[in-house]
C-alpha cells in the first residue's frame, strides 16, 4: 500500500481583490511516486503549488506532510519540511557559477569563518550531482550553461537543500523533445530510490502519459478529479481539463464577413534567447469577423501582438493591415492605419497608472486636429466633453475625469483601456487577454462591446487564455500550438470544448490544407 | 600653435610622461577617485547606484578635518614648548598627530557610513529615485559642509587657519626607496595611497571570496533568486551601503588630509562621479575599475602637469578628467550596444 | 470620504510635512548652535522684509529661478534628472553677451536707438541665449539617445567643462583690467535689462521669467509636446504602447529646459550684473531643482516656490550677516526637502492605513444599512 507523503486538504485560496483562486482543493500525493497537476491556465495550479510552498497563505484548509499536520509561512520553513520548488522561471543568478548558486544562502567558509570555501562548494555540489545522477559542471557560470544544465542546476539546488517532494512548474516548457526525453529518463531515476516524490505541473498530456504514475485535474479553481494515468487515455484527461461552466452567455447573430483588414503573412519572430516562438505562421482577419486565438500561453500568443502592434520587430514574413505593410512604421504610423489594442499587460502598457482617467483615455489621440484649438494649442473643452461622453458610454465608475488611474478597480481601468480603443474608429481591434483579472460585470460589457464592434462591420483579433471567452465571442478560431497554427475552425458556434483542449494540447492536428483555409481570398 | 611647433609639443608630453614624477603623480591623483569607485563598486554589486558618492567625499573631508583637528588639540592639550621641554613637547606633537589622522580617518568613516545609510533608506525603504535622492543627498552636503565649517571654524570656504595642515605619515618602503625610479613612483606615498592599493584586494576578496560578497552579487543581480533561497535582500543592499561608505569615505579622508592639506568648499571637484564612472566603465569588478581610475587619474595629472607648458589654458587642462570620464562613458556604451548587437546578430 | 480625496490629502501632507520636518530641524540646528537662537530666527523670517533693498535682493534671486525652475520642472515631469540646466546658464550667457563687448563699434549704433536698440539687442540675446542653451541641453539626451549614457553623470561632467570654459572666457579673453577683478568690461547701457526699482537689482528680467513661467504652463498643459512629456514621465512603455516617440520627446524636453536656462543666464547677468564675471557655478540651475519639484505638477506655481526660494536665501542671508548661524543652513534644509519630496513610499505607511480603514469604515455602514 502506497504510503501518503503530501495531503492538501481542502485548500482555499482567496486574493485580496476577491478572486477565488483555490476552492476546497484536495491534492493527495504517495511516496515516490511522480504526480501530474493539470489544469488549463488559471485553473490554480501555481497558487496551490505558491501555498505548499509558503509564498501565499490559504484562507482554508490542511497541509498534511509526512502525516503530520503543519503550517508554512514562507519558502524557508517550505525547505525545511523537505518541500522544494524548480520554479518555470529559474531563480539562479547568471554571473554566479554552478556551485555559487547552489549554496547561495547556505555557503560553506573555510577554516578562518571569513573565506568561502570554494572546494567544499564544488565538492558539495558535486557529491549531490553523482548521487542523484544529474550531472553539471559547478565551475562553469549560469550565463553559460545550457538550458538544460540551468535546469539540473535548479532541481539539484531543492534537492541539496534536502527536498523529499519536489514540485517541478512546467519544466519542458524551455526545452526540445530530446531534452525533455532526457530530463524523465532523470527523474524517473530521482523518484527510484522511493525517498523523493515528485509534483509535476504541465500542459502537455503526452508527457504527463510518458512520465507520471496518477494525475490530479484542476479546473477554475476546483479539484474536479484524479486518476491512474495508466487508466486514462490523452483525450479522456484533456476532457476533464477544458470543461468548462458556461458563466456568461453572449448572444449574438452570425457574423457576416467582408473584406479582409490584417493580413499575416508567413510571420516567423525568434525571442530575444534565439527560440522561435512563431514559426511561419498565415492568416487574415476579415471585417465583421471575430477571429480568436486559442491556445496554451508561450506558443507565441504574446509574440504575435507585440508584432502586429509594433512594440517588436519580426524577422521574416509580413504584417499587411488594410493592405499596406507595417514593416518599419512606428506605432503611431500603425494606429493610423485604423489599428487598436488591448494589450495584455494592463497596469504596464494599458495605462499610466497615475495619470489622470482623462490624459489616459487621450493618450492616441490627442495630438489630432479635431482635440486642437486654431493656434495648435489643446483644445481642453472639446477633450473634456468628448471624455466625459467616452466615461459615460463605457461605464467608467470614477468621480470625475481627473482622477488618477490608479484609484480604480480593476474592471474600472480596462474599461478606461476599452474607451480609449474602442473609441479611435478602428477598422482592426486587436483585443489581447481583455477581461484578465476583472469581474463579472466589467467582463460582460467588454465581451459585449466587442460584439457590437463586430456586428458595426470592425474586424476583432482576440488572443485569451479563457476558452469560455474564446469560444464565446468568437466567429472563428485558430489555435496555437507548437508555434504554429495547428487548427483552424471556421464556425466556432459548431466546436466543442474538448475538441478545441485536443487541439491546444496537441493531441490533434489539423492538414496544411485544412490550417490555409484561415487565409481568405 | 603659439609658436611652438607640433614636434615641440609632443616632445614636452613625452618628457612628461616619462619621468617618473608624473606616474607617482598619476598613482597619488587616483587615490581619492579610486576610494570613491571602490565604494561604488560595492553598491553597484548589490543593485544601487549611488548618486550621493561626490557627496560622501566633500563631507567626509571636512569630517577628517574636524576630527583631526580636536583629536590633536587634545592630545596636546594645552601644553606650550617653553614649559614642557622641546623634545617632550615634539615627542606629544608626533603622537598628537598620529591620533589626529587615525582619529580623521575613523570620524570620516562613521560618517560616510550614516551618509550611506540615509542614502539607502530613502532608495530602499522609501522607494525614492535614486538619481534625485542623489542629487538632493549631494546638495546637502554642498550646504553642510560649509555650515559645519563656520560654525566649528569660523571660515565658511576653507579650514587653512583653523587649525595645522593635515598630517598623514608618508611611507617609505625599506628596500625599493634606494632604487633610483622605483623610489619615486612606488615610495613615499602618503600612507593613505599604500591603504587605497591594499582595499582594491580587500574589496575584491569581499565581494569574490566571501559568502557576504556572494549574497551582494546574488542580491545585486537577481533578488527573487536570492530570495527564494531565503536571503534577506533588504538586509544584504543595507550592508552594501555601510560598506560603500566606509570605503568611499578614506577617498574624502586623503583629498583633505593629504591632497590639500585641509579642506575647501567643493573639494571634490567630481571626483566621486568620476569614481562612479570608473566602477560603471568597470561594470562594478573592483580590478577592471581600478585600471579605469588610474586612466582617469592619469589625465587628472597630465593637465596639471601640462601646465608647466603655458601653451594651453590651464582651464582647458583642467577639463582634461571630466573630458576623459565622458569619453570612456560614452565609448563604454557604444562597446556595450555593440555586445547586444552581436548577441542579437549570433541569433 | 474616498480614496481619492484620501489620495490627495495625503500628497498635501507629503508636500506640507517635509517642508515641516526641513524646518522643525532646521529650527532645532538653530537653538543648537546658537548664542542667541530667537534673534537668529528673527532675522530668517522677518529679515527679508525689513527694508526694500533686502525684499528687492529676494526679486533679485527669484529672477533666475523662474528660468531655471521652468528648466528643471520640465525636467522632472519628463523623468529626465539631467543636470545640464546649470551649465545652459552659466554657458549662454558666457557665449552671448561677449559678441556686444567685444563689437562694440558694430553694436554701436543700437546706442543711438534709446529704448529701441535695447529691446533690439535684449530680444536678440534671449534668441541667442535659447539657441544656445537648446543645443547643449541637449547634448546629454542626445547621447542618451544615441549611445545610451545616464543622463546624470554626463550632464554634471558637461557641467564641470562649462565652468572651467567660462573661467577661461572670463579670465583670458574677456579680461579687462581695469575692473581690478575677473571680469569683462563693463556692458554697455544700451545692452542691460532695465532696473525697476532704484538702489536694487531688481530689473524687467522678472517679468521675462513671469512669462516664461505661463509659457512653461501652457507647454505642459496645453500644447501636444506637454501631454508626451507627461505621459513619458509617468510611464514610458504606455506612452510607446500608445503611439509617443519617447526618445524624440525626452530630447525636445531637453533642449526646451534647456533654452529656458540659458535665456535665464542671459537676462540674469544683463540685469543683474555690471560686468561679465561667472568663473563658477552659480548654482541657479541646481536651486532650479528645488523650484521645480516644489511646484511640481504645476508651473503656474512655480513664481510661488521661486519667492519662497528667494525669500529663504535673503532671511538666510540676513541671519548669516547679523548672527552667529551661518546661511548654509538653508541649502541643508532645501536639500532635505527635495529628498523627502523625491521619496514616494514617505508616510505611505500612514496612507495606507488610512485608506484600509476608511475601506472598513464604508463596509461597516453598508453592513449597518
């Protein structure tokens, strides 16, 4: 009989803005064995795993390890209850060599308590890359390690530290099929000796099948099953992942589309680390037409926007909107072309957090003849008027129009956003994650906005990582996966979820044809 | 030129800078700004520029001044040649003396590290710009230096009458003070030039070979790393700034004490920045910034030497440093795009 | 109460606290050092208003701070802390005024004009002054731009050259003997800026940096470059996500500051000074600092904490004449103020416990309704 070595009990997570993240979420792991936590994105993995490891508090519930009952309040005691985390971002200081980083904030000092002793460093590490058998070279520096090598470094940096449960956040997320294929051929030798277990956290269904004994589902914030993954095939896992409880209804009329606005033409952009993260990709979005954009996040979803919205260069390919490429233009050459954007990062790009509701709402705009008096100064009346008409007609609950950004709520600020970019006449709306983080009711109008939109003959190119948003809202959908189009569905009415979540996580693939169909005439 | 011909001019630079005077000069003018850029070079590891180092050196030379000056008033304590006996009262005068630099060096560091402390409250606690809470600590300094010096001294642009000129032992070393060049450029140095030497391997053994000078690079370079693994970053960037001010303020200690003499308004002269440059041009390795001051001070002494020449304006000689440090800057960071471009160009 | 007035009150008590604190501990260094603290008080608070001439020296200091002040609330607004304003000041002027010295027998002929040919030539040094201010104000965002430089240190290294050039200007080609001192020969009458009030200093010069002042309003308040400067100083990304050239705009800014400060220099020495005799930094561009940040989010206030300037130098000055504190002490307390002001977390503490419990507050009434 498997012996319980982490029990989650009920675990309830609430942020201070309200959002539920966790609900009475059970996780329960057995000693030595390699444990999958799946979920699509939001669904509360990171924050369950940010609780276990003591970055967040829960409102609810019991930790449970070793069978004993205990409290963690931050990272340390997380390492002394033997719990490690490799975290998807790696924590490691580049300039700092192997071994430095290994014993960060643990360093051995040589007999006179003043010097570092660097051999001991090195023997260390070394002592703990023989016995688990992930091999790295502790003189060489961060910066010039592998990936991979980064990688090992970041599981044996938990491991020196004494960590029996091991929570690796999607760790192949940065590597290629043949490193991933060698990072299990390690782990599984880790989990061997029957004194480690691991947590692991992914998307990709086909590894959590190659590599994990039993998988636990999370879905928006609920545990909604567990299983032997011997006993359950890729689709059935993907099925429990991406169900989904419809909240919001939008109704709409079919779509009636015309003419086409964007135009991608086989987009390729390279990161700024070398990886291709948008690999030949074509389509076009057509007026009166939602197009989304499904997919996992990192396969190119944020590349994609920062291109067509000019914040990036790309290397090969071209981005034609109404027909004249944006190659080379500025970003107020490309708003010109009848182009707006709802960019992802609110708080950074969205607005300017203590800048008035007004200069916010302004911001594209104001250097346009009609916001300007006869000597070229700005014309304060006609901005006002038009401001305050734009803080009606979306609903922003703010005082007045000079108050700073940065008192509203969440919903209140992307709405601010949506004024000011539903607002500019647009012919393409480029419209990246726009109800993030908001609630209920700002969601709604923004969802419904973008209808309106549609439905007054723009073209919408939504990019969310909320399937219920981009099925919802969208008329067609195209789906990301392995920075590349892996599908195209021309009725999104006609899909079903679990259909677009094969999709998503790979476990289907369109033909090329069938993918082309997605660039019109 | 002014009636002298080219070939003229590059000869009397040549005879410059080969005499071994102008390199004991060079390695004299690098102290202080080498003090500053070591201090700087801490704070740089652990993630703070600091603004405020031309003002730890202007005040910690008054501070050096001060402390000095009551330190050897009290050891002599009133005593008079005519009572005491000449070779007492010389005997009381040299151990007066040595308290007063010793006692200079020590005050100016306690200050220097409150200065620094201050400094890093505002950038760490208060999340202040650093650029402006620099510029604010630096123009106190302009104040309080002046102020401190009316009050204690009397005279509100210098200490010269207030009290004997400063007293640093200069070091003869034993053997090397008998060879004929190596006398010159590498002895009799004030003691201070010989302790900066010492700090740029102390500083280095800090920052590389201890586990504090681990946690500052760690803190300096990628603090949720070193949190993660349960450093206190808050902690180790106040422990940077202690130090920076510890080091950086021996540089104000040796422009007032030994340099001048005593210590006049703005005595600095933007040895800190360009302290600070030679630590940015040395991206913070206490080595590669010591090679950079030594350029620095290097110009610093052949604009004073030049104007032995009255060819050029000795205001235009005066440039020479500030000139050297913007150059080097701007060099540094064209190397620097250039590094990103073919980073970006390896792709 | 909302968070909004909340907010607000507190950026009031920020602003009104620090300036307390700068003066409580100013008050306390006073009693401290000196034999006779009341009567050193007196004269730093009464003292520049005891005869004309010492309100008069007030006018005379607030004259170029509004140039300057105008300068570095650009600056700031824009997030650029360069320095360089200082050296537009002292720089302009060593360049401008020299051409009537020096040309006399062209420049001449203005004499014959009256009025006239002063106007003539004051209007064409304040071009001459902007222009050059413009392009070395300039210079340290250009090379920001181009290769970039922080700002900072390579506008305080600008700074340094401009003194020893100006020393050089002043000693070496401008050099008049007769005038005992460094100094240039004396300006012609036709070039200087009318004195307004007699046996001061005071001179038209302060109606040029009232002006300069509403000017500096209207920039920032209404016209297009204003509105980039702000949204670039609050937020760069927002500002390039939203279609600004922040590169382009910071270096309009410059040079714009820029400008202001050199006029500044320019109208300064013509109105203020009977020759031509800065051989070091004035430190009006870095008093500027003060100016600017005081009246931070609006120019229109910039008259308003240039007097409050002006004034404590004068009663600094004052009390230093007459009494055993020294007026340094006002640098000190100026300096304080501009870092407490720089400091954005000061009594957020404070602030947000205040907004937590009026949060409280509103959810409590709510539950009582």
């Amino acid at each position: 009989m498997a012996q319980e070595v982490l029990l989650m009990d009920k675990i309830t997570k609430v942020y201070a803005n309200g959002f539920v993240a966790n609900q009475d979420v059970t996780l329960s792991v057995n000693k030595g064995e390699i444990h999958a936590l799946v979920g699509e994105n939001g669904a509360g993995k990171t924050t369950l795993m940010k609780v276990l490891f003591g970055i967040e508090q829960p409102e609810g519930g019991r930790i449970v390890i070793d069978g004993k009952e205990v409290q963690i309040h931050n990272p340390l005691e997380a390492i002394q209850y033997g719990v490690g985390m490799v975290h998807q971002h790696f924590m490691q200081v580049p300039s700092l060599t192997v071994a430095e980083n290994m014993v960060l904030g643990m360093e051995p000092k040589s007999k006179s308590k003043i010097f570092l002793d660097k051999a001991e460093m090195i023997r260390m590490t070394e002592e703990v890359s023989k016995k688990y058998n992930l091999i790295v070279d502790p003189t060489l520096k961060i910066e010039d390690c592998s990936v991979v090598a980064k990688q090992k470094v970041e599981i044996l940096k938990a491991l020196i530290r004494g960590a029996k449960i091991l929570i690796l956040d999607e760790p192949t997320a940065v590597l290629t099929p043949q490193e991933t294929d060698e990072l299990f051929v390690e782990l599984k030798n880790l989990v061997a000796d029957g004194e480690h277990t691991i947590v692991f956290i992914s998307h990709k269904l086909h590894e959590v099948k190659a590599l994990c004994d039993r998988l636990t589902v999370l879905r928006l914030g609920k545990s909604v099953g567990k299983a032997n993954v011997a006993d359950v095939t890729e689709a059935d896992i993907s099925r429990m992942m991406v169900g989904r409880d419809v909240i919001l209804e939008i109704d709409k009329e079919p779509a009636q589309p015309k003419e086409t606005v964007l135009k991608v033409e086989h987009l390729t952009i390279h990161n700024d680390f070398g990886k291709t993260m948008l690999n030949d990709v074509n389509f076009s979005v057509r007026k009166g037409e939602i197009l989304g954009v499904a997919g996992v996040e990192g396969n190119g979803q944020m590349e994609l926007a920062e291109a067509i919205s000019g914040l990036r260069t790309f290397n090969h390919g071209d981005i034609k909107i109404n027909n004249t490429s944006i190659k080379g233009k500025t970003v107020r050459q490309i708003r010109e072309l009848g182009f707006s954007h709802i960019n992802e990062d609110r708080m950074t790009y969205g607005v300017a957090d203590k800048a008035s509701v007004k200069n916010n709402i302004m911001a594209d705009r104001y250097y346009k003849k009609e916001y300007l008096t006869r000597h070229g100064l700005l014309d304060h009346k006609k901005i006002d008027a038009e401001v305050d008409e734009l803080i009606k007609k979306f609903l922003v609950k703010t005082e007045t129009r000079d108050e700073q950004v940065k008192m509203l709520s969440g919903g209140n600020i992307q709405k601010v956003v949506v004024a000011r970019e539903f607002s500019s006449d647009p012919d393409i709306i480029l419209a990246d994650q726009p109800t993030r983080g908001i609630d209920v009711g700002a969601t709604e109008f923004i969802r419904n906005q973008l209808v309106a939109l549609r439905d007054e003959g723009k073209a919408v190119l939504l990019i969310s990582a909320d399937l219920n948003e981009v099925l919802e809202v969208s008329d067609s959908i195209i789906v990301l996966n392995n920075n590349e189009i892996a599908a195209y569905i021309e009725d999104a009415s006609k899909l079903e979820e679990y259909e677009l979540g094969e999709y998503m996580l790979g476990v289907k693939q369109m033909t090329a044809e069938e993918v082309a169909k997605v660039v019109h005439d | 030129m002014g009636g002298y011909s080219a070939s003229f001019i590059f000869g009397f630079i040549w005879s410059v800078i080969k005499s071994s005077d102008f390199w004991a000069m060079t390695i004299r003018m690098t102290t202080p700004l080498l003090f500053a850029a070591l201090g700087s070079c801490i704070a740089a590891k652990s993630g703070i520029f600091n603004m405020s180092i031309d003002g730890l050196i202007n005040s910690t030379a008054f501070i050096s001044v001060i402390c000095d000056g009551f330190v050897r008033k009290w050891v002599i304590g009133g005593r008079k040649k005519a009572d005491v006996g000449e070779e007492v009262y010389n005997a009381i005068r040299n151990r007066a003396n040595t308290a007063g630099w010793i006692a200079g060096i020590v005050g100016a560091m306690v200050f220097g590290i409150l200065l620094e402390l201050l400094f890093a409250y505002f950038v760490i606690d208060l999340k202040a710009n650093a650029s402006l809470t620099g510029i604010g600590a630096n123009l106190l300094i302009t104040g309080l230096a002046p102020f401190l010096s009316l009050v204690i001294t009397g005279n509100r642009a210098n200490t010269n009458t207030w009290y004997d000129l400063g007293y640093v032992p200069v070091v003869n070393i034993p053997v090397i003070k008998d060879i004929p060049i190596l006398s010159t450029l590498l002895s009799g140095h004030y003691i201070l030039t010989y302790i900066c030497v010492a700090c740029v391997f102390i500083v280095n053994a800090l920052l590389f070979k201890t586990a504090m000078g681990l946690r500052i690079r760690a803190v300096g370079e990628n603090p949720n790393a070193a949190e993660s693994v349960g450093i206190d970053v808050r902690k180790v960037q106040y422990q940077a700034s202690l130090l920076c001010g510890l080091f950086g303020s021996m540089g104000g200690t040796f422009m007032s004490l030994c340099y001048v003499g005593f210590w006049v308004r703005n005595i600095s002269a933007g040895r800190g920045f360009i302290g600070l440059a030679a630590s940015t041009l040395g991206q913070a390795n206490p080595i590669a910034t010591t090679i950079y001051a030594y350029v620095f001070g290097w110009f610093d002494a052949l604009g004073i030497n030049m104007r032995a020449l009255s060819l050029f304006p000795s205001q235009f000689l005066s440039m020479l440093p500030y000139f050297a440090t913007l150059v080097g800057l701007i060099l540094y960071s064209i190397s620097l795009q250039n590094k990103i471009k073919k980073a970006k160009a390896m792709q | 109460m909302t968070n909004k007035q909340i907010e607000r009150r507190f950026e009031a008590i920020r602003l009104v606290a620090s300036v307390a604190i700068a003066v409580v501990l100013c008050f306390i260094i006073i009693l401290f050092i000196s034999d006779n603290p009341l009567k050193a008080l007196r004269y730093l608070v009464v003292g520049p208003f005891t005869s004309l001439n010492r309100f008069g020296q007030i006018i005379e200091k607030v004259q170029p701070l509004l140039l300057t002040g105008c300068a570095m609330n650009l600056m700031i607004l824009a997030g650029n802390f360069s320095m360089i304003p200082e050296g537009c000041f002292l720089l302009a002027p060593c360049l401008t005024v020299p051409v009537v010295i020096i040309n006399e027998k062209i420049f001449g002929g203005l004499a014959n004009l009256g009025e006239f040919g002063r106007i003539i030539w004051v209007t064409c040094s304040i071009i001459c002054g902007g222009i050059i201010g413009a392009i070395i104000g300039s210079i340290p965002s250009l090379i920001k731009r181009k290769w970039g430089c922080d700002e900072v240190i390579t506008s305080i290294m600008l700074n340094a050259m401009i003194v020893q050039f100006d020393d050089w200007m002043v000693k070496r080609v401008l050099y008049d003997e007769a005038s005992g001192l460094s100094a240039s020969k004396p300006y012609p009458e036709y070039a200087k800026v009318t004195r307004l009030i007699y046996g001061t200093r005071v001179s038209t010069a302060i109606f040029v940096g009232l002006v300069f002042c509403f000017v500096t309003y209207l920039i920032v308040y209404h016209t297009k470059l204003g509105f980039e400067a702000r949204l670039v100083g609050l937020n760069p990304s927002f500002a390039k996500y939203s279609g600004i050239s922040v590169a382009k705009t910071g270096l309009l800014i410059a040079g714009l500051a820029g400008a202001f400060a050199g006029i500044g220099g320019v109208i300064h020495t013509l109105g203020y000074n009977e020759r031509f005799n800065w051989v070091a930094e004035t430190g009006f561009g870095n008093d500027g600092i003060f100016v600017g940040i005081l009246a931070k989010n609006n120019p229109l206030l910039l008259p308003i904490s240039a007097f409050a300037l002006g004034y404590l130098r004068v009663g600094a000055e004052t009390m230093g004449n007459n009494t055993d504190v020294p007026l340094e002490l006002i640098q000190v307390m100026t300096s304080l103020i501009i870092m407490m002001l720089a400091a954005d977390q000061l009594f957020s503490g404070a602030k947000h416990r205040a907004i937590v419990n009026n949060a409280k507050r509103l959810e409590a009434a709510k539950e009582e309704k």
